[in-house]
C-alpha cells in the first residue's frame, strides 16, 4: 500500500453520521529541462508533489479542503476544514458522491505508465532541440527550448465504496525561436507530445518553429479583399475550446453563456460537428476515468451546426441526469469542475484544398486570454499570418486587429481540413479550419 | 539555529538543521514554504438566492538549488526530514554534476540568522475572523451589486486569503525568514438587457489581513463591478483608427505592467529576447516619465520583506526621467554583471525562482486628470483594461477595454464597447505627453513560463498621444 493509498483510506476512516468522503490524492513527479541558444542547459528542475484533495458531504451540503501535509494531524486538519466549510454551504438536494460505477474502458495506450528516460538521455534531446533551431536560419535565434517528462498517479476513494486509480505518463518538447530580417521580427514555436521518449523528433519540432518564424518575416503584404481566412490550428484551438467550454450543462440548460445555446439551437455553420472524446488516444488528457471517478465518455456537442449536447460532472447534473466524466481538476488543490478533454472538429476537406487560391492565413493570435470572453462571446484580438497569393506567399502581417464574435465565427466555418494535432495548453486536437470571406472585414 | 517562526519550527529539530546546513555547505540553497489559503465563493443567479463555496489548502514543501557551469539544478520535495531535504539535494546537485557525498556533516554554524522585517503587518489577522464574518462581508459585496440595476443577472463573489511563511538557507546568505499576508475579494457581475450582455470586475487585494474590508468597503466593491457591466450595455462600438488614449490609473498601471515591466525582467535582457535588450542608457521617454518597482511598498499586494532568494527587498529604478537605467534581476541574472535588484520570485517551492516584479508602477506627475482630459478635443478615455498580452521580444501588445468612453470637446461623452488597444512599447513610451498626479494601484496575478505570483500594478492618469484602437469592423 502507497503512502497515498494509506493517506487516503485514514481520511476516510474519519467520517463520521450523515457524512460522506471523497479524497481525491495525486502524486506527481515532473523533470523540465529548459535549453538556450546554440543548445546550452540552463536549467534542470525536477519536482515530486504528493496532496489529497477532499470533498465531504454531510446532509447534502459541499465543503472541500486539501493538503500536502500526510501526517495524521494533517489529515484531521483538513477533515475537519472540509466539514466547516460543508456547515456553510446551500443544500443542493442532487448532490452526491459518485458510486462505484462499471468498468472502465480505454485505449490500451492510456496504461501502463512509461519508464522514464534517463537525465541524461532527457539532456541530450534538449540540448538537440535547441542546436537544430540554432543552426536552421541565419535570421532565426533560440529564445528557448524546453523538454519535459511527467508521471502522475491519480488514486480516488470515496465512503461510497468508490476505489480507482490509474497512472499516466507523457512527455513534452517545444521551442520558441525569435526570427529577425533586420527590418521586422517575428516570433514562431514547435510543440509535441508523445508517450515514449524514442519518438521525439527534435528536428521536426525545431523545423516547425523556424519555418513559421520565417514565414512571417519579410515583404509587409497588401490587403487581400475577398479572400477566405484560415486558421492554422495553432489559432484555431483558441476558438474550439472557447466553444467547448460554452456548452457545459448549466449553460445550455438555461440557454445562456456566450452561445446563448439551449438544446437544438444553431450555433454553427452546417458542416461543424464538435465532439468531445475522453479516451482519444492522441490526447494527453485522456483517461479511463475522470477527476471524480466517473467513467469518461465520447459526447456529441455540435452536430451539423446545432447543439446537441453538454459536458457536465455530478456536482452540475440534475436529478435523473448522468454525467458525462467531465469533472477536472487542475491539481489535488482545486474542487472538480467540467471542461473538456479532447474537442474533435469533424474534418471535411483534405488539407492541401484549403490552402489554395487566394487566402489570408491566421498563424498566431495575440490577446487570447482576455480578448475571447467567455461571457459575452467578444472576441477582440490581433492576429498574425501571412497571404496566399494564387497559392503562393505573397507576403507577411502582424497584429492585425479582429473583431468578431464566437457565435459569427463558427457560424462562418466553412471547412475543416483533416489536419488535427495536439496544440499546448488546449484540450482541442486542432485542424486548420477555413472561414468565410468577410468575416473580419 | 536559525530563527523559524512557528509553522516552520520544525526545522529547528537537530537533524533537519544538520541536512539543511550540510546542503548549503555544499552549496546549496533550500527554500521551504508553509502556506495556508482559504477560498470562500458566493454564486448568485438572483438577489435572494446564491451557492456558497468553501475550500481550504495545506501545502508544505521545500525545493532545494545547485548551479554549476552555468547550468540550475533544482528539485523539490513535500518530504520535510532529513533524508527528504538530502535526497531533493543529491538530486539537484547530481544533475549540475556535483555530489554531496564527502560532505562533512552539521559542521558549524551558518554566518548570519535573519527575520526579515515582514512587509505586511496585518490589522486585523485572517485567523482572528471567523468565517461567518468572512461570509457576511462577501453577502453584502453581492447585496451592493445586486442593488445598482435590475439589468443585473449574475454576481460572483470571491474571497481568498493566503498565509505564507518562507525560509531561505544558503551559504552565501545564511538563513532568513519571511511572513506574508495575502487577502483579496473579486466580484464579476454579468447584465443583460435582452440579448445584450456586458460583463464587470472589481478586485480589490492588500498585503495584509480582513482590513481589506475596512479599505475597500463592500458596498463600493459590489457597485462598481455593476456600474461596469452596465457601461457595456448599448455602449457605442467605436471606430477602428489612430487616436490619442487617456489612460486612467488603472489601464495605466497594466500598460506599464505589460508593456514595460516584462520586458525590462533580467532575464529576458541578458538572453537578448526583450525589445529593451539593448536600450539601456537610451532616452525611451519624455522626462516626466519615471517607472519603478517596489517590492517594500507597505501592505503591497506585491510586497515582501525578502524576495524567495533571501534578498532583502528595495526599490528598483526602471526608468528614470524618461531613461533606461535598471532592470529587475534575480541572482542568475545578477551574475550577467546587471545590478542585483530583489526580484527573485517563485510561484511555490515547487518552482525555482524567476525574474519578476513585484509592485510596478509610472510615477505620478503634477497635471490634473481633468486637465489631461480638458486639452484633448477628439479622443479615447480607457479607465480599465480587462488584460492583454505582450510579445516582450518585439514590444507589441494588445489590450482589451473593459470600461472605455468616447472624449469630445475635452469631456467624457458617450461609454464605448468592444474597445482593442493596440501597439508597440517603445512607441507607447515615447508618446506619453501627460501624467496625471493621480497615482493608484490595482492588484492581480501575473503570470510567466506557468508561474503565477501576486503583483500590483501602477500609473497615474496619462495621454498617449497616439494609439490604434479597434472597434467594429466596419
């Protein structure tokens, strides 16, 4: 028995009448080696974090607490914050603790956990990621590489009778490369993520930077009137999870949130078809079960351009609803909540077929984070690309500024290439999706 | 032994004092963290109903550092015995190559033993509250914005306190300890008028404890956020252009926050990827422009008496009447042969630290905001930004207004929506031809490489003379 396990099972043994536990315990061991220009170390961190996360139920009110702290006094002291904070909340008739459900499926990729690479190993791959992109362009530089290996194991117990686990492991590299012509600068990055460390390519990830710094460098190119938009995927992940996270059960209930969408409404152009995949073996989200125990699922959000569905967790379901395993957590530290796991866009051309003609091609955005509200939907940002020119670059742009909003967005997806891929920080496989002329004027 | 206050007195034990001391003699360097937060939410979706939320967090750790070649070697751990703190160091010094094995051990005594003088003194501790005060306080900051318009149909409000007490051991630097006291309410409001919506925040935060309410009343706390949701609704969507921008205090502080303080973090200036790389000594500036940071600012949301390497906080000059003359360095960019300032942060132990600021603001000036406003005939006031981002390696920005209006004829006239700030910070600087003697700060949380660490920001009222701002895209 782990320290967690015995951790979690003394927690449990705390309950008292009327109460019941759910100690949710994470171990995480995490090495990141971060690389500079011509490939030199800077710096290696390796980090090993143990916590429980604790939601007590007593007359269906909700209290949590967490802690790092395992030793037996630790333990009561969270117990007992938990129950305080219970004393203070609503009574919320449906909610309960998740009971043991059935067995869990999943691709056979998801387990066991790889070993990991040895430092060394990890330390060559680094310093390889950052001398590719070093020796790739005279007017490219390295800002930084980095390549990061994570083993967490997630154990969840509950009074319930509620006892699963499952260990994960992923690796990571990616660079940021800043590329200057000596009259515009530019900045491009390359991303992977894997599961074993004999398929990283570090000349592949480094290509992949240098190429789109590269890209938006030179000529300033005209304005191109008329012309359809695309979204590289590394942009267009931005709006797929802003659409995800508008379709979560509260919000469809009572049709608002950004998409002011209730069940059958159209949010969407025809051809979009969202989903969201808990078990998509290209994911590094994916899992047998989600962060309250719930199996996950495959659950259909868009379909043809209307809502046909919502993510949820136990805490957001109703009475007679089920959930959809999409409670998340972002560390032991933080209660669950809905989000989703993988956003597939159904694809509808190859790709090769939206990237010809004339086109204005979005590569990265600026002002993400606060410029697309979840709110309103108000998307206000500055985008960067390049222009396609009967088919071939006619020249380069930097912060643009758009203005738009999610619902006119999707409304104008007018293709989806079969080009999807894992983009950082993004629960979407992103594809590079084509908009309607006209969109952002 | 080296002085610990109490969450941390088990350090004193004669073992781990032993691991600890043979890790800096070998020189390393361990830092150890005791926090304790409280989280208390209220949702409503009506004035006579809501959902609270309450959740408490633990976390103790230590993460232990060796560097080596040029090269950071860093580990950290929740296991607080000896054998937890020796193996997180056998691991951090084996990756930069060196070893602790030989190493005498609990030899001596570290060269100095220091309490830093907290830089938060809390009035009223958030320990000494009870939670059912806690809750009334938050009940009466969504009453407030339930109150101001029945448009109003969403109210938020957040309360968070944190309790950290740190220590810092390193040969060089002997042993010091810290205390910092954190506590901050947010309120987000949504209004809808039909199928308009408009969104609103207020977040007042201190460096100290339940006094936030005596500072910030909540009854303002909850009307303002409404105010600003309301200002969104039927608000004018503004024409896409160059334009001079007053900024008020708050937009000010982010634009310097944003646009300035990241670029002017040391290690982005040593790696030469800051657009402020290689302007040191250069005018940036007109002279009444003059940018600091101060992490030893009383009850800052960003201060501290030590920074999480055990430097002692100070204020640091950024640009000095309209010239670059400093940059905030932790202790690896110090070693580049910059003048160490104290601005090594990290988000937990489980972070090595990173160049960051702390409190960041634009001195204020002498001009009266009405008079910056008074001389401006066709224009745009933004009195807060609802964030941004900066590319630090070419300067450019953009930056969304929450709360903008239309100047005409030298007066506020009609609120504006959908507001982007665009553009460069070298040219934002230079064009800044006014500064207010309004001078207050906002608090947040700043994020950089995934670590988020508490900051304030602030400017007075200021006028750039020429800013692209967009709106509809007609």
């Amino acid at each position: 028995m782990t320290d967690l396990t015995s951790a979690l099972e003394q927690m449990l043994a705390m309950q008292q009448s009327g109460e019941h536990l759910e100690a949710y315990g994470a171990h995480r061991r995490v090495t990141t080696i971060q690389a500079g220009s011509g490939g030199a170390i800077r710096q290696v961190d390796q980090s090993e974090t143990l916590g429980i996360g604790l939601r007590l139920l007593s007359d269906h009110r909700s209290g949590y607490a967490s802690t790092a702290d395992l030793s037996r006094s630790g333990l009561e002291r969270c117990v007992e914050q938990a129950r305080s904070h219970a004393a203070l909340a609503q009574v919320n008739p449906a909610s309960d603790l998740p009971a043991p459900g059935a067995t869990y499926s999943g691709p056979a990729v998801l387990t066991p956990s790889a070993a990991p690479a040895s430092l060394r190993e990890q330390l060559e791959t680094a310093t390889s990621l950052a001398r590719q992109a070093s020796s790739s362009d005279n007017n490219v530089r390295v800002d930084g590489a980095a390549y990061r290996d994570e083993q967490y194991s997630v154990e969840i117990a509950a009074t319930t009778g509620l006892r699963v686990a499952h260990d994960q492991s992923f690796i990571e590299a990616w660079i940021e490369v800043i590329g200057d012509d000596g009259s515009v600068t530019a900045t491009g990055s390359g991303y992977w993520w894997g599961r074993a460390h004999a398929d990283v390519d570090p000349h592949t990830i480094a290509r992949e930077a240098v190429e789109q710094a590269v890209r938006l460098l030179g000529r300033r190119a005209d304005a191109l009137a008329g012309a359809s938009i695309v979204l590289r995927p590394d942009a267009a992940a931005a709006f797929i999870a802003a659409a995800g996270r508008a379709l979560t059960g509260p919000l469809v209930r009572s049709g608002r949130g950004p998409l002011a969408a209730a069940l059958g409404t159209t949010v969407a152009s025809p051809i979009v078809t969202l989903t969201d995949d808990g078990h998509h073996p290209s994911s590094k989200r994916a899992a047998p079960f989600d962060d309250e125990g719930i199996a996950r699922h495959t659950t259909s959000l868009i379909t043809k351009g209307a809502v046909s569905g919502q993510l949820s967790s136990t805490a957001t379901i109703r009475s007679g609803e089920h959930s959809t395993g999409n409670a998340s957590r972002g560390s032991h530290k933080s209660p669950p909540e809905v989000a989703p796991t993988t956003l597939l866009l159904a694809s509808t051309l190859e790709h090769s077929e939206l990237m010809s003609g004339d086109v204005v091609v979005i590569e990265q955005l600026t002002g993400e984070r606060s410029g697309i509200n979840n709110v309103t939907g108000r998307i206000d940002l500055a985008v960067t690309g390049y222009i396609l020119r009967d088919s071939e670059p006619a020249g380069a742009f930097a912060g643009v500024p758009v203005s738009t909003t999610l619902g006119e967005l999707l409304r104008a997806i007018d293709a989806v290439a079969d080009d999807a891929r894992v983009v950082s920080r993004s629960p979407a496989l992103a594809p590079t999706v084509r908009l309607a002329p006209g969109l952002f004027g | 032994m080296p002085p610990v206050d109490l969450p941390l007195a088990d350090l004193s034990e004669p073992d781990v004092a032993a691991a600890l001391l043979r890790i800096t003699q070998c020189g390393g360097e361990v830092f150890v963290e005791h926090r304790d937060s409280m989280t208390l939410r209220l949702s409503s979706g009506s004035p006579e109903s809501g959902t609270w939320e309450a959740r408490s967090d633990r976390d103790v750790g230590a993460g232990v550092r060796f560097a080596a070649g040029g090269i950071l070697g860093y580990t950290s751990t929740n296991v607080l015995t000896p054998q937890g703190f020796t193996d997180a160091a056998r691991v951090a010094a084996e990756s930069v190559g060196q070893s602790l094995d030989g190493a005498a051990l609990g030899i001596g005594q570290p060269s100095q033993s220091i309490r830093v003088t907290p830089a938060h003194r809390p009035r009223r501790p958030v320990d000494s509250v009870d939670i059912a005060t806690k809750a009334e306080a938050l009940q009466r900051v969504a009453a407030s914005a339930w109150a101001v318009d029945p448009r109003v149909r969403d109210v938020t409000v957040t309360y968070v306190e944190v309790v950290q007490h740190v220590l810092v051991m390193s040969s060089g630097g002997g042993s010091r300890t810290d205390v910092r006291t954190r506590a901050r309410v947010t309120c987000r409001v949504v209004a809808r008028d039909g199928g308009d919506r408009g969104s609103g925040f207020d977040g007042p935060g201190i460096g100290g404890g339940f006094e936030l309410f005596d500072d910030h009343p909540p009854q303002e706390i909850g009307a303002a956020a409404a105010r600003r949701a309301l200002l969104q609704l039927g608000g004018t969507e503004c024409r896409s252009g160059t334009t001079t921008v007053v900024l008020g205090p708050s937009a000010g502080g982010m634009l310097v926050h944003e646009a300035c303080g990241h670029g002017l973090e040391a290690d982005l200036v040593a790696r030469e990827t800051s657009v402020f790389s290689r302007t040191r000594g250069n005018r940036l500036a007109a002279p009444h422009v003059t940018i600091v940071d101060d992490p030893s600012l009383p009850a800052g949301f960003g201060s501290y008496g030590m920074d999480d390497e055990g430097r002692p906080s100070h204020r640091t000059i950024l640009i000095d009447r309209g010239v670059q003359v400093g940059a905030l360095t932790d202790a690896a960019s110090a070693k580049l042969g910059m003048s160490p300032s104290a601005n090594g942060r990290r988000e937990s132990y489980a972070h090595a630290p990173l160049c960051r600021m702390s409190n960041t603001y634009l001195a204020g000036g002498v001009e009266s905001p009405a008079a910056i406003i008074g001389d401006v005939n066709s224009g745009v006031y933004v009195a807060r930004l609802s964030g941004g981002e900066v590319d630090p390696a070419t300067g450019d920005f953009a930056f969304t207004a929450s709360e903008a209006f239309q100047i005409e004829g030298g007066e506020l006239a009609r609120p504006l929506r959908a507001v982007t700030l665009m553009g460069n910070s070298l040219l934002a600087l230079e064009a800044i031809d006014a500064v207010g003697d309004d001078l207050s700060f906002t608090q947040a949380l700043c994020g950089k490489d995934d670590q988020w660490v508490p900051i304030s920001y602030g400017s007075p009222t200021v006028r750039i003379a020429d800013l692209t701002i967009t709106g509809t895209r007609s």
